[in-house]
C-alpha cells in the first residue's frame, strides 16, 4: 500500500508499529511525533521514520492513517484535536490503548465529522520502553485486538488489517465492552493483585529484614508485573475502573473461600483447591502470546569459578543471539548457582538451549 502514515508517540509500540508498516509498506511515507522531540529525533536516526511532524496538526493533515500510541488519557485528548482539524475524507484514525470502552466513546467526535476511527490493541510488550526498543518482530503471533462499532464498514477494518499485516499479529474483532472484560480479567486484574503482593511484603519486611534477600528469584518473577509504569496503570484502573471492582469483589469471596479451608483445616478442599488450580493453568497455551508480555527464560546451572558469566554470554554471542535480561537466583544452597537469561523470542530461547549444550554440560531448564 501506499501513502501517508502519521504515528502519534515515538514509544516502543509507536515505533515498533512503525518499523513493521514501514516494511512491508516500503512506498509509503512514515511521519511521527512525540511530545519529547528528543524520541522524535532519535526515530528519525534509527530510521524508524521518515520524518518528523512538527506538531499534531502538521503530521495529521493528508495522512491516510493516523495512530495514536499514547496513555488512554492523552488518546483522548488527540482524538478531540484530530476531531477539529481538516483531515483526510477517507483517513483511518486508530490508538494502542490498553482500555477500549472510554476512547471509542471520545471518539464521537470523530466519527460526526464523518471520519474513521478503529480501536485498536496491540497485545505485545516488553521490559524495555523507548523508540530504541522498537522491533519489527515485537507483535508477531501476538494478538492485536480491533473494537470497530456497528456502523464501521468492513472495508474500512480489511483496510486497517491491511496496513498493519507487517505485524504478523493475529487479528480479533471484538465489541469496547467485550475487550475491557476480558482485558480486566487476564491484564488489569493481575497487575494489582501483582501489586498488593508487593506492598504487603514491603510493610512485612520491615520487621524482617530477611526478606528482600528472600524474596529473590520466584517471588521476583510471580510479581514481574508490578514493576510496570505507576503513571500508566493509574490511568488503565481508572478507565476500567466498573469491571476490576466486580473483579476485586469476586477475589475477596475467593481469598475468604481460602482462609475457611484454613481455618478449618481441611486437607482434601486443600488439595483439591491447588490441584484444580494446577490443572487449568497447565492447560493454558504455552506458545501463545497473551495479554502480558511473555519473558521467555532460560535456566542455567553454574558453579561458582570466575569469569562463568561471560563465558557463557560468550557462547551465545558466538551464536548471534540477543538477550534481553540476565540475573543469578541468590537463595541456593549448593556450590552451584542459576543463572536465569532472558530472550524476545522462544525461537531465541531454543537456539540458546542448544548453544549452550553444544559449547558446555551446563543444565539447562525452561520455566512452565
């Protein structure tokens, strides 16, 4: 396809979305901005874009698709601008954002001005932020999820799917209402829950100054997500704010269920609780990309001799693969440590697994 792409937000996702329309789109034109110019010049020098709009206004007039990738509060603030401008007749006006149901209903404005808007959510993340993160691979398989109303035309959405088929994302067409439920379940919810573990630990360790050191390894990685931007999940909560108190109220009847079977010790209800949770879990996807990020980890043992870290990065470096994160669990007990290392990919994670092998008899395991 041809034409004019104006992305909004110079971001990992922004700038991801634009490198993927950028390839497989090569004779359109890719405009961006961010209200940090700094993020704007770095995509133009990344080659992440073509050029750089100076405002808003600049970059929207004449574009044939807009994208806005920015917090669900600033989205709505762009679509009453975009709303007032003279754009494109045929333009096709989408966001990123984690909440559907509040920006497709600011999106009126748009929409009585005759002009297309699509929600959109790109279900793909990463521990890294910034336009220096961005990747073409980042939404492959991944599922990026469309909330068009009743009366878009399907042409309108085939157009949007065409524009962004470089993301090799699996494409689902849902209602706001439908996308802020299920988000709220397998998204929103666990990052506070993921949070309140957090915190109750924080208040626990101050009388017991063992637990940070303990709290290393599994516990880091059962609360990964409550490391997440403060300022972006006040937004999402407060958008989504009816389903999570539904949610909260129906975590609360489940935490009093659990403490009952405590209270009256009851072994077998026990047992069954777990067992019934272990089930269901094991019986999720694997290889599927969900609504949080996947962090595709490595499990290495090493003993304990100078200078194993780098040789094992090394190994990996011969083999010209990337990782994204690496860290040594701290609550062993044997003269051998793990070595946990962190890929993008499970392709990635693969090649190392056999990397290592072929180079070393170091043990290696994957998280399930």
């Amino acid at each position: 396809m041809k034409g004019r792409v104006f992305v909004i937000g110079l971001g990992l996702i922004g700038g991801s979305l634009a490198l993927c329309i950028k390839k497989e789109h090569f004779d359109s034109e890719i405009v961006g901005f961010d209200i940090n110019y700094e993020q704007a010049r770095l995509a133009k020098m990344l080659g992440v874009i073509d050029e750089i709009a100076e405002s808003i206004q600049d970059g929207a007039i004449g574009a044939d698709l807009i994208i806005i990738a920015a917090p669900v509060n600033e989205t709505k603030e762009i679509i009453h601008l975009l709303s007032e401008l003279p754009l494109n007749p045929e333009v096709i006006v989408t966001d990123t954002g984690s909440t559907k149901g509040k920006i497709v209903e600011s999106s009126l404005s748009l929409t009585k001005k005759g002009f297309t808007f699509i929600g959109g959510h790109p279900m793909a993340g990463s521990h890294k932020s910034g336009v220096s993160a961005a990747k073409e691979i980042l939404f492959e398989n991944a599922f990026y999820l469309l909330t068009p109303e009743d009366h878009i035309e399907n042409s309108k959405v085939d157009t949007l799917k065409e524009w962004l088929i470089g993301t090799h994302a699996k494409f689902l067409t849902i209602t706001p209402d439908t996308h802020d439920y299920l988000t709220g379940i397998v998204s929103h919810f666990p990052h506070i829950i993921a949070a309140s573990i957090v915190r109750q630990t924080e208040r626990l360790s101050e009388s017991e100054g063992l637990i940070p050191r303990l709290a290393a390894g599994g516990f880091r990685d059962i609360t990964r997500i409550a490391s997440s931007s403060p300022k972006m999940w006040k937004d999402i909560l407060l958008h989504n704010r009816e389903i999570l108190i539904e949610l909260l109220n129906q975590w609360l009847s489940e935490m009093n269920e659990v403490k009952t079977l405590l209270e009256q010790e009851n072994s077998t209800a026990i047992y069954n609780y777990f067992n019934q949770a272990k089930q269901f879990r094991d019986g999720l996807p694997q290889k599927e990309k969900g609504a949080i990020p996947s962090f595709y980890d490595l499990y290495v043992d090493i003993p304990d001799y100078p200078g194993v870290i780098s040789e094992i990065t090394g190994y990996l470096a011969k083999e010209h693969i990337s990782i994204t994160n690496i860290r040594i669990l701290e609550t062993r007990e044997d003269i051998n440590g793990v070595l946990v290392i962190s890929f993008q990919t499970e392709e990635d994670r693969q090649r190392a697994e056999r990397c290592i092998a072929s180079y070393s008899n170091f043990a290696t395991s994957v998280g399930t």
